[in-house]
C-alpha cells in the first residue's frame, strides 16, 4: 500500500465489496462512494503501518473504512444542513432517522443475520432484504418455492431469537 500500484490493486480487489457494505450501513450512494475514496486515502497515507502477518488486507482496508465512516456519520451530525443541500431528505427511506442509529440498527441485524445458517440467512437476504420474488430466487437455488417460503419463515423466527439474545427489540 505504499505506491500507487497497490493502491489500484487493492481497489480493484477490495473496493466493490467496501461500497456495497457502506452502502447498507449509511443508504446513501454519494456518501459510500465518499467513505470509500477516504477509506483508500488513509490506507495510501498509512501504508507503511500495513502488517501481512497481523491480518489480511481485506481486514485492515475494513477497519479503516469503518472508523472513515463513523467519522462520516458524526460530521453529519454535526452539520445535518448540509443533507439539504445534497439530496432531499424527505425523498430518504428513513427520513427524519438519526444516520448513527440507522448505522447501528444495520449492524445489529448483521451480526444477528451472521448467527443463522446458511440457507436461513441466504433466504432472507434475497427475499426480504433484497425484496426480490420468491419465484425468482428458488429458481435461481433449484428449490421449490414451498421450501424457500419455509426457510424464510424459520429463518426470520430465528432471526428474532438471536436479536433477543444479543438484547435487542426487533
């Protein structure tokens, strides 16, 4: 991560993936694709502190973006005006939601997502999260649509027994 080289590479192989978890955390385009160009900018400036043996690049490039984005989400805080000025904030899915509760209700239902199966978490993600049809998807797992209904289901029942025990009200 000391040239630009490695930077490139590590954008090519990384920065997909850290767009798109920062898409969910914060729900907003402008500011995942802003957290991500910050995240690459500190990984350049602090490349000589990337230690191989410690953790993947993978790992380290996520825990830069994620403190880049609790940075993101306090400077939004700290000016909500400038929301306005960029994007229409009754347009937003959770308008009048505060970004950093948002923020943190998305990483409970990960973490409680991460405690279900496989197949439970699979068929939620698609069906629920992604809202896409239950034909579609079971198509897409050669399941019966019976089937992918039930881990659905289940799954979303599991999904609650796992937000109570982390003590959290679905």
């Amino acid at each position: 991560m000391r040239d630009e080289i490695a930077v490139a590479r590590a954008y090519d192989a990384h920065g997909a993936e850290l767009y798109r978890f920062l898409l969910r955390s914060l729900g907003d385009a402008g500011s995942a694709q802003d957290v991500v160009q910050e995240t690459f900018l500190r990984a350049w400036r602090a490349g000589d502190r990337f230690d191989p043996s410690l953790g993947s690049l993978r790992t380290w490039l996520f825990s830069i973006a994620r403190n880049a984005m609790l940075d993101h989400v306090r400077a939004a805080g700290v000016r909500p005006w400038q929301v306005a000025l960029v994007d229409d904030a009754s347009a937003s899915p959770h308008a009048g939601d505060d970004p950093s509760e948002r923020l943190l209700r998305g990483w409970v239902v990960e973490e409680a997502l991460r405690r279900l199966s496989a197949e439970h978490r699979t068929a939620i993600v698609e069906t629920y999260l992604k809202d896409r049809p239950y034909a579609e998807v079971a198509a897409e797992m050669d399941l019966p649509v019976g089937t992918l209904r039930s881990r659905v289901f289940y799954g979303l029942k599991a999904l609650r027994v796992a937000m109570d025990e982390m003590g959290v009200e679905p």
